[in-house]
C-alpha cells in the first residue's frame, strides 16, 4: 500500500470537504433507484467448501469471509506479494504522490523491477510475517505471482504493471462481501488478477463479490497540470482542495477507508475522489454510514498512517496530520492517541511511503498487535495500554509503499456488526 499521507490541510480544507459532499448529497438526491438482478450459481466446484449450485441459496453460516473493523480477533488474512515488484512509470498521478527526491528514480527505472537485492529482503521479511501469524493461530493466504513488467494498453492509455504486495489497497471487505476497488493509477490496473483465484474460491464458498466500476483512467480523470514543484505547493494545493484526481469519473483505493462496525471512515485524497466515495456511501447504505474525515496533509493517500482505528472507541491520529474533525470523536467518548515519532532513519528508502509507517499496525485482537520490531517507541506505547507486541521486522517491505496494515486485508474477524459511534 502506498503510504505518503492524509487529506486536505488547513481550515479552508475541511469546510471544501463539508461544502462538496452537501452539494453531491443535493445532486445525488432521488437519483438511488433499487434494482435486482438474478444471477446463475457458480459452477460446483472441487473445492470442499463449493458453493450450492442455485442462485438463490442464502449464504451459508460457515462462509469463510466476515469482518467488520479492525480489532476483532483476526482469523483469516490475505498477505500481499513483494515477488516481481516493479517501480511505476514516471504520470502524472505517480509524480504527485511521491516525494520529489525520489522523482530521478521513478524516471529512470519506470517499468523495470525495484532493485533486485532489496526486493529479495523483502520477501523473505513477509514470509516470515506470514509464518509468525500462522503460528498465532491464523490462515494466512496469498495473491499469485504475476509478471508486472509486462506493457499492456487500453484505448485510453498503456502502462506497466507494479504488483501485488498491498492487498488493503485494493480489496476492502465489509462484512461478508469482498469489494475490489476500481484504483487510480494506471500501473495498478490490473492489479485485481492477483487476487482473482483467491477471491473465486471465497465467493464458492458463499462470501458476496463486488467489483466497483472500473474507470477508463482517461486522461481527463487527472489534472495534467497539477502544480507541484515543493512541499509548500502540496499543503497549498491540499488547503484548496485540490488533488491529481479529477471527478470525471468515480475512482478510489479501498486503503482510504478505514472500518468501525456500521462506521466507515473515508478520506478524498489523490487517489480517491467524491465520485468513488458517493458510489460506496450509496453501495453500503442502509447497513453502514460512510462519513468523510479530512486531514492537515500535503499529499494525503491512503488514511492508515495517518488514522487508524485499533479498538472500540480507540484511534492513533498522526500527530504530523491532525484530524479536522478529532471532537466528533472526543464527544462521541473516544480515545485518541497520538503515536510517538517514528525511528526510522533517514536515509532508509521509501519510495512510497512515509515514515509514520510505524502506526500503521496489524491488530490481531483487542490486546495483540503487530509492529515493527525497530520501533521501541511505539512498542511502549502500545505496552502501556495494555496491549501486547508482536515484534517483525520489515524495513525492506516498508520501502515498497507500505507497514502491516498495507500488506494486509483481513477476511475474517471473530466478531459480529456493531455501531460505535452513536
């Protein structure tokens, strides 16, 4: 998941947000027409747990896909691959989520692999996450290797691949439904293929598959001449609300949504527009409520390090991109924390990310935690409210866009739906 963060800063920012979703809510107004469709069963699979062969069969209580938030005891995850990963062609959208040090790097090797070394470092750094979380009692699946330097086109554009190391980026379960998100940059795609096989199987298994609309990802859903030269442009851009994604069309990474019960909060970054949020508030509703939040953030892209939810009533919020909204969630008796800074040095790699990475934790229930084994300071944060560590290291997998949170997308949660909010 790619990492370098938040939504829109300044005062100017958050009423941009408020004043833009009240005129879609007036826009959008009447236009929910309810519609249903019948569809064919799934042809019997050999599988053990194949779906029954008729439409209308209800799912069954042992289907494998259930979560609701974040925090439940985590049972079944899929874990994203570093294998084949690729470094992005050099658009527009790429250029204004990175950091301009990193500009030389994505010109040059656009389309070739990430250095070969560290992707090696990589990978053995997940599979070792992934065997530390089979050894606490969890199923642990992962995406199949695909060859992302292949060049494919589309009438509206051509690009590389980048890979398949981020499964929250793109799939975004709620409740027993696996959504994959339509994305915004070009290099992912196809990114979705990964992860076909996995997701045919769970849908056999009774769990309910959406695909949001695919976008042309045409030249018109990016503003070509987005202005970045400097941070400074970034805040002020931001501040303006103003972003690399346009509204021709709905787009988002499921990453800018983060889940608690019948709460989902939802940030409008470079990679999410008001289209996409509109099309998941109305894709969702009754059952749950999509609120939009917005953040002091130069580049907002993902809300993971920058908010994430750990438990009932409990958030980290990024003490570098304050929350506008934070009193909703102090009236409504929430406890916020603000992570300490992180450790990691300076001339670490991340092409991708930030360093606030280090927030952006994988719990494994209420009381278990999954951070890095390199950052002692929010070890004792966690430490101190109660909260065990489960210590991995993996600093070569951060540089690819991404922490535990990012490399993951949890399937199952031992819990039920439940409001927190109100």
């Amino acid at each position: 998941m790619l990492r370098v963060r938040c939504f829109r800063g300044g005062s100017r920012g958050a009423e941009a947000a408020h004043y833009i979703s009240s005129r879609l809510g007036r826009v959008f107004t009447g236009w929910v027409q309810r519609s249903f469709q019948s569809t064919q069963a799934a042809t019997a699979s050999q599988n053990t747990c194949a779906a029954d062969d008729k439409a209308t069969s209800p799912v069954p209580k042992d289907c494998p896909v259930c979560s609701y938030n974040e925090w439940d005891p985590l049972e079944e995850v899929i874990v994203g691959r570093a294998e084949n990963a690729c470094v992005p062609p050099f658009s527009v959208e790429v250029k204004a989520n990175t950091y301009e040090k990193y500009w030389g790097f994505y010109q040059k090797f656009g389309g070739q692999s990430f250095p070969k070394d560290h992707v090696k470092k990589a990978v053995a750094e997940i599979e070792e996450m992934c065997n530390i979380l089979k050894r606490e009692g969890i199923i642990v699946k992962r995406p199949d290797p695909i060859d992302w330097s292949v060049k494919y086109k589309t009438p509206d554009f051509e690009s590389t691949g980048m890979y398949a190391a981020m499964p929250r980026d793109i799939l975004l379960v709620v409740g027993n439904e696996i959504i994959e998100a339509p994305m915004a940059w070009r290099a992912r795609f196809f990114e979705y293929r990964a992860y076909r096989r996995i997701i045919k199987d769970y849908f056999n298994c009774g769990a309910k598959w959406t695909t949001a609309p695919k976008p042309t990802m045409a030249d018109e859903l990016y503003d070509q001449d987005y202005p970045i030269r400097s941070v400074e442009d970034r805040h002020k851009l931001a501040a303006q609300g103003k972003f690399v994604t346009t509204e021709f069309e709905p787009c988002f990474d499921a990453a800018d949504f983060i889940r608690a019960g019948r709460d989902i909060f939802v940030q409008r970054s470079q990679v999410t527009n008001y289209m996409g949020i509109e099309w998941m508030r109305r894709h969702l509703a009754p059952d749950y409520r999509v609120h939009i939040i917005s953040f002091k953030d130069p580049n907002p892209m993902h809300i993971d390090a920058t908010f994430n939810i750990i438990g009932p009533g409990l958030v980290l919020s990024n003490p570098d991109r304050p929350c506008h909204q934070i009193e909703l969630f102090k009236k409504a008796g929430w406890t916020v924390i603000h992570p300490p800074v992180p450790v990691i040095p300076d001339d670490h790699p991340l092409w991708m990310s930030s360093k606030w990475l280090s927030m952006n934790v994988l719990m494994l229930d209420e009381k278990r935690v999954m951070v890095d084994a390199n950052e002692t300071s929010i070890q004792k944060m966690f430490e101190n409210l109660g909260i065990s560590t489960i210590k991995v290291n993996i600093r070569h997998a951060n540089s690819l866009g991404g922490g535990f949170h990012c490399w993951t997308c949890d399937i199952r949660r031992r819990g039920t739906l439940q409001s927190y909010f109100d």
